[in-house]
C-alpha cells in the first residue's frame, strides 16, 4: 500500500503543478481561447448525429414557461457527446427566440471559480472589463440583465461545485433578488452526479447522456470516414468489420470520430482488418485523454478500487459482494465495513466512473447487487494499473502471457483468464508468483454452459506463502488425484484472509483447512448440481473468520451436526441450515449481524431461533428464513409461525406449508421485504392485510396459498413493492388493482392459475415493466393482451417468446407469454 500512496502523491504533485502555471490565465482568455481548451473530440464544431431526440426534450424543458429559475444538468462519462449537445440546444433557433441573453462558460478542470464573474461580465461588455473590481463587474451585469429578458446560462463541463459557490453568490447578491425570478435557465454539463445534486441547484432536472445507439454510430463513423475517402459504398466484409468496431467504441463520439479517421485513406480490406485487430490498443492510446481526466480527479482511496474493476473479463458483470471483499482485505476499505465499500463503489457511480449499476431487489447486507464498467473504462483501469506495475491479468483467449510481463517478480496481484486445461501452466513457475498476494482464477467458459477448467496439478499453490486473496471463480476442483495437492496446499497458506470457491465445482474440502487461523471470508457457495459438498467438521476452529457463506447442500465426513460455535467474530451466515448445523451455536456468534437460515419441519428449532430472536442482544441481526414442511394444524407449529412473523429482525420469510390464516397486520413486522407463501392455503384474500407493509417489495403466492376466488389490490396499498408472483392458485378467478395501489411495481409473473379470467384495471400500473405468464389458458392470454394493447405498440410473437414494447411511463413491457404449454 505505502509504494501506491507514494505513487499517487507524485502524480498529485505533478498535475498541482502543471495547474499553478494555467490557473492565472483564465482572465486573460478570449472566448475562442476558451473553446481551444476543450477537449478536441468534445467540442460543439463535431457532428450531432444521433442528439435530436435529446435535444428536443432538453429544449422542452429550458421552454417551459415558469417564472421560476430553473437548472437541467446533462451527466454522463467523458467523451460521450455533453459538449456537443449542450451547444446544439444553446445554438438552437427557439432558444435565440427565448432567451435575450445566452451566455457560455467553458469550465473544465483548471478553471478558475473567481472568473465566472467575469466571463459573464465580458459577454455584455468585452472591451470595458479589464481592471474592474467585482463590484464594478457586478453592476456591468446588473444593469444589462435589468434591461429585461430571459437569461440562459451554460456552464460546460463542471468538475467542482466551487464554480457553483460562485455563481450563488453572484445570484444571490441583493441587487440582483428583483430580476432573479423572470424564468432564467441554467443548463450545464458533468461528469460528476454531485455536481447535480449540489446546493441552490436542486431541485432540478438531470439529463442522463448515454452515447449513441448503434445506428447513430455507425451513421457518425461514416461521416467522418467519407471526410476522407471516396469510396461511397463499402463492401459487405468492410461493413462487418466496420460495424463491429462501432459497437466496441459503446456510443462514444469520441471514440468513434477517432476511428474513422484512423479509417482515413485505407479502403483495402487487409487495412481494415489489421485495424480491427488492433483497436483495443488504439483506443486506449487515443480516448483515454477523454477519459484519464476523470480518473486524476478521484481521491486517492478511489482510485485504487477503480483500478481494481479493470481485473475482470470484457463485458463482465460485477458482483458487487465479491467485489467489496476484495477491497477490504486488500486495505483499500478503511475502516473495513461492508456499507463503507458500498459507498465508494456509489461514489465512482456518482462521477461517471461505473455503469449500469444493478440494485438489489430486496436489500439486506447491501443495496448494490452489480455493476459493470465499459470496455473503454476498463483499459482504463489497466492502463493506470500497470503504472503502478504492481498487477497483471493474463487472459489465455487473448494470447496473453505472464512472462511477457517485464516487471513480473514485482507483481502482487494476478487475474487469470482460463480457457482450457493446458492454460493452468502459467501458474506453474515459482519465479512468476512468488511475490503475489492476491491470486483470482476465473473459467472462461462459466457463463457459456460449458465444461469448467480443470486446474492442473502442476500448479504449487503451497509455495504462494505471501498470499492473502485466494478466488476461484467457476473452475473444476474435484476432489481427487488432480487436485488433492492443491486443497492440501492451499491449507498451507497461513497468511490467507479470503478464500472462495463460488460458482466452482467442488466435492469436499481437507481437514487441514482450520491451518487457516487468519481466514476472514470462506465462500462455499459452489455448483451444486452434481453432488452435494462434504465439509470437516473443523470450521469451528477458525476464530477470525468474519463471513462464511456455506453451501447449499453439505454434510460432515462423519454425519454429525457441523460445529461453528467458536466463530465468535462471525458478522455474515448463509445457509445456516439446521438439519445439519447446531441452532444452539448461534447463541455463541455475538457480532452476527446478517442471517439465512433453513428449517425443514423442525419446530425446535423454529422456537430456538424465535427466542434468539427476543433477546436484546440481537437486535442487529437481519434474518433471511426459508421454512420448509411446516404445516401449522397444532396450536404449538401455528404460534411459532406468528411469532416469527412479528419479529423486527426478519427481513426476508418462505413459509411452506397450511397456515390457513395471517395474523393481523399489525402483528406482522413492517421489516418485512420479501414474503413467499407456499401451500398456506388461507382462506381470506391475504393483500388486504399485506398491502399495509411498508417495506414489502417481493410478494410470492404459490401452490394454493390463497384458496379463495377474488383477489383485490387495495387502493393505495403496496407502496414499495416491485415484483408479484401468482403461482399455482387453482381457485383464483379474478384479481382487480385498485387506484393507487402497486405504483413501483415493475412485473408481475402468473402460471397455470387455470381459473382465473379477470384481471381488473392492469392498466393502472404505470411503472409496470415486465409481464410474463405460463401455463394459462389462451383466453387469459388474449384478454391479458387486450387489456395492454392500447400501451403496446408492436408484438413479436415466436416459439419461445412474445415480447411487446411500448412509451409506458416512459419505460418498456416485456410481454411473455406462453399458453397451456404452447405460444
């Protein structure tokens, strides 16, 4: 860590520097000074392919004809087109119309916040400017904006909310309060989300921009390849090739106006090729001037789990829990808590830095599920990383090697890509991996459906004896000649903090992995598919650990219960299943924060964990329960569901089995965010009393939980939830949503509810997304069809899927739809 905070201070130094000598020169700036300082592939001279329809809602906005001053913000990454779209709306005819005075204020990173005022100043009077006090510059504005008419201030490319400091100020002064309010706008562009969310600017309206749609790419890149070609039809190899790379620059203008004139002068295939092949590397040599801008600006801590985001695959989804265990044991995470994580990873969201960010449907230990970075954002990530010279990533479908690597003794972290069994030699050589401390292997065929790598037994693990971070993602480690050496060794590694095997196919673990006495995160969450997992009843043993994620399916070498009553730091707990573990232990785990536990019948341990439940001690506990085979005809098993149920702890509940009626809604906890219902068999409709719960964002019913014949949606009622599932009710006939009721809920999901006909107004689910329903006769499916038609503009309909867009609420219906087996 110290060699990469002195890395850090150096470069900090050097760009302090390089702005000392640019910061006093902003005052003698001309207006076309100004525009040579933005970036070239950003600026408002470039094409606007592909803004209109941005254009024209921006345009809405800025028109409308409130008195009030109003500010719209367009974010997005660098180089994906702001600039360029902040000046098509400034230079619009109907804003020359509105607005009397439209003045433009490039900012960018090393503008000085104390000239706004007098780039303001220059635009009602350039040659009377020089030497003026702020006092005087003040009253050149206030005696023009006093003359009457609309202002429209655009202030480019924002980096710090100094610069707004300063335009309150300026607003703010009493001479200006009379003429505040006459229906001025300010429009302005970042990358940085606080910049939007700062100070006298809200409330306000954020316009995300996203880049081009592939059309408009494609349209764009040849433009700026007819620039310079005269070739007016390109063959159909050329256009494969050509559209290919257009979807690899993601919407970017920048990136694409780069390669079309990278394109400029080759018309033979064999150039266009050779460009194809090499167009990683030339974007990365070309846009990152786009993009390093806003990396320079995170804070030090940020930048280190930026880096870390470029070590998986191209197009990869981010798990974010994952994720947050590696910052943490790398020490990137201070102090170390998963919430602190998950703020960091919000904070690079907010700054443009992380795209496409997943929340979780129901959040419990974190609210962020994925995450993904775009292909230009991760090189990067590696670009910036092998600055640092302290990583490497050696991915066997690229060709890449570790040897190629000059600095590879030096290397601390290492992400391999394995495509086949014979790629597990890399790691074979001591001298490549002896200094490593963080060591992730992924299989490359994990999200294809295809045999895992197996990890040759050539690999020494035992010999990594600075190893921290151990991940295995997806590979093949089952327990035999192959890979007894590897488990075996890595029980060696004493100085490992995490371990996991998610995702990989793994029949048993040694004994000799309690060695591991500093181990904080073991994640066993592995394939379960083919055979359950044996564990050594040694877990117990490993007093530090912190998370343990055991597996869906184990046993014990010997029978007996698993034993975890020594993990007295234990914080995370999943997949505590009773039939095999000790209830008791989970008196003995104080820190335990997060809980998922399995009962299988069992109503002694239902009433353990309900008085563990009514202890004062734990109230920091949120508790995730499947309870499973529970049927409450006794007194004593229908008791122990309703006490369960009132419990502040509980967050997410599966209850199977009869129960034959809820409790009332006030004896139900108002934590709860996820309740399934299987087999309850009640008898009154069960939303009435549910639609109360104002946490409630996942409903399931299943296999008769309701018994009834009309199910009605209270209006108002439902007010977080966002997903629903009707399952197997054989005696539902109609559902009806009443006004208000459901508004966030985004899908719904019916199958084989054979008697249900009627579903009363659907069509006041406005935030609805998703439809899907199975197994349901085909005139259910046609009246379901009806009933959205008028929200539906086209209906595809093949053997596997029916699916239907539309402007609804400003979003899309998926529309599945499968009847009695057949579509």
């Amino acid at each position: 860590m110290k060699e990469l905070e002195i890395f850090f201070a150096m470069e900090r130094f050097r760009r302090l520097s390089d702005e000392e000598t640019t910061a006093d020169i902003g005052l003698e700036l001309t207006e076309k000074d100004e525009w040579e300082r933005l970036d070239y592939y950003s600026r408002p001279d470039r094409n606007s392919i592909g803004l209109k329809e941005d254009k024209v809602q921006v345009i809405e906005y800025l028109m409308d004809e409130s008195e009030d001053l109003k500010v719209i913000s367009l974010c997005g990454s660098g180089g994906v087109g702001k600039t360029t779209l902040a000046y098509e709306i400034y230079d619009h005819p109907e804003i020359w119309y509105k607005f009397l005075h439209r003045i433009w204020i490039p900012v960018s990173s090393t503008f000085n916040p104390g000239n706004i005022l007098l780039h303001i100043a220059r635009y009602f009077d350039r040659k009377n400017c020089t030497d003026k006090s702020e006092d005087q510059l003040v009253d050149i504005i206030f005696r023009k904006l006093s003359e009457g008419g609309r202002f429209l201030f655009v202030l480019d490319d924002i980096w710090s909310t100094e610069v707004l400091d300063e335009l309150q100020r300026i607003l703010l002064d009493d001479r200006f309060s009379p003429i505040t309010n006459k229906g001025h706008r300010i429009l302005l562009t970042t990358r940085k989300r606080q910049v939007t969310e700062y100070g006298f600017l809200k409330p306000q309206s954020v316009y995300t921009v996203r880049g081009l749609k592939e059309n408009h790419a494609w349209e764009l890149l040849m433009e700026e390849y007819r620039r310079h070609n005269r070739e007016d039809k390109l063959s159909a190899e050329k256009e494969n090739i050509g559209r290919e790379m257009v979807k690899r620059c993601e919407g970017v203008p920048a990136a694409i106006i780069k390669l079309g004139q990278e394109l400029a002068g080759k018309e033979s295939l064999d150039e266009w090729n050779i460009v194809h092949q090499n167009l990683m590397s030339f974007l990365t040599d070309n846009v990152l001037q786009v993009l390093a801008p806003s990396f320079d600006d995170l804070p030090d801590h940020l930048k280190l789990c930026f880096i870390y985001l470029g070590f998986w695959p191209e197009d990869s989804v981010i798990d974010t829990e994952k994720l947050y265990h590696f910052w943490i044991v790398e020490g990137l995470v201070k102090p170390q808590d998963i919430s602190v994580a998950e703020n960091y990873l919000t904070e690079l969201a907010r700054m443009s830095m992380v795209h496409e960010v997943e929340e979780e449907e129901v959040p419990s230990v974190r609210r962020l599920k994925f995450c993904r970075i775009s292909r230009m954002m991760r090189q990067l990530c590696i670009s910036k990383g092998n600055q640092i010279n302290s990583s490497h990533i050696v991915d066997s479908r690229l060709g890449s090697d570790f040897s190629s690597s000059s600095s590879r003794n030096k290397t601390r972290r290492l992400f391999v890509c394995l495509e086949k069994l014979e790629d597990s030699g890399i790691l074979a050589k001591k001298e490549r991996t002896r200094n490593l401390h963080s060591l992730h292997i992924l299989d490359a065929h994990k999200q294809q459906g295809r045999t895992p790598v197996r990890l040759s037994g050539k690999f020494d693990v035992e010999e990594l004896k600075l190893l921290r971070l151990l991940d295995f993602d997806g590979v093949d480690i089952v327990w035999d000649e192959l890979s007894f050496g590897l488990l075996e060794g890595i029980s060696k590694l004493v100085h490992l903090r995490y371990l996991s095997f998610k995702g990989c196919i793994l029949n048993q673990l040694p004994l000799a992995i309690s060695n591991l006495l500093y181990l904080q995160v073991l994640d066993l969450r592995v394939d379960d598919s083919i055979t359950e997992v044996i564990l050594p009843n040694v877990l117990w043993k490993m007093r530090k650990m912190k998370h343990l994620y055991l597996p869906r399916m184990f046993q014990t070498y010997t029978g007996d219960k698993l034993r975890l009553d020594g993990l007295t730091e234990l914080e995370t707990l999943e997949n505590f299943i009773t039939r095999v573990c000790n209830v008791t232990d989970l008196q003995t785990l104080a820190e335990l924060h997060n809980l998922a536990v399995k009962i299988d019948g069992d109503l002694t341990d239902l009433q353990f964990i309900n008085e563990h439940l009514k202890q004062p001690s734990n109230k920091q506990i949120q508790l995730s329960i499947d309870v499973r085979n529970f049927d409450c005809y006794e007194d004593n098993r229908h008791s122990a569901i309703r006490e369960l149920l009132q419990y502040q702890a509980v967050r997410i509940i599966c209850i199977e089995g009869h129960i034959r009626e809820l409790p009332s809604k006030n004896k139900i906890s108002p934590s709860l965010t996820k309740l399934v219902l299987i087999g309850s068999e009640l008898e009154k409709d069960p939303t009435e009393k549910l639609s109360k719960l104002p946490n409630l964002r996942v409903l399931v019913l299943d296999d008769n939980a309701f018994e009834g014949t009309h199910m009605v949606s209270p209006p108002s009622g439902f007010t977080e939830l966002k997903r629903i599932e009707i399952l197997n009710l054989m005696f539902l006939e109609s559902w009806t949503v009443e006004i208000n009721s459901m508004p966030k809920l985004c899908n719904i999901r019916i199958e084989n509810c054979k008697k249900l006909r009627i579903l009363h107004d659907l069509k006041l689910l406005t935030a609805l997304k998703k439809v899907e329903i199975t197994k349901m006769p085909k005139p259910f499916a046609d009246m379901l069809h009806e009933i959205t038609s008028a929200r539906i503009e086209d209906i595809t309909r093949s053997q596997d899927e029916a699916e239907a867009s539309s402007g609804f609420a400003n979003s899309l219906i998926t529309f599945h739809a499968a009847v009695d087996g057949k579509w």
